[in-house]
C-alpha cells in the first residue's frame, strides 16, 4: 500500500475541502399558514402537521 512521503500542509488539505460544503435546508410552505417550514417537520408558526395539529402554540 503506497504510503505519504512528507507531511501535507493544513493550507494544502483545506484547498482539497473547499467543495465540501452544507446544503441548503428544503422549505415549504404550511398549507395551513402559509409560512414557511422545514420539510418533513411541524409548521412551527401553527403546530399543524399533515393536517392535524401536533404542537400547542399557544403561549
């Protein structure tokens, strides 16, 4: 197995990293609200998921 001969840099492994990078987060809007959310979670404005409400949002 073909090892390293030197040391690579900390500058030189970040350039190899630079596409690395986070995805945006999916959003929709609530079809009860409008708001937007995050897919696959409940509305956090209203507390509605798939129809039924889920979360008390009231304060």
């Amino acid at each position: 197995m073909a090892l390293p001969k030197g040391r690579q840099s900390k500058a030189r492994g970040r350039k190899r990293r630079t596409h690395y990078k986070a995805a945006s987060v999916p959003t929709t809007s609530c079809p009860q609200c409008s708001q937007t959310k995050m897919s696959h979670r409940a509305c956090p404005s209203c507390g509605y998921y798939k129809g039924r409400p889920v979360l008390s949002t009231t304060d």
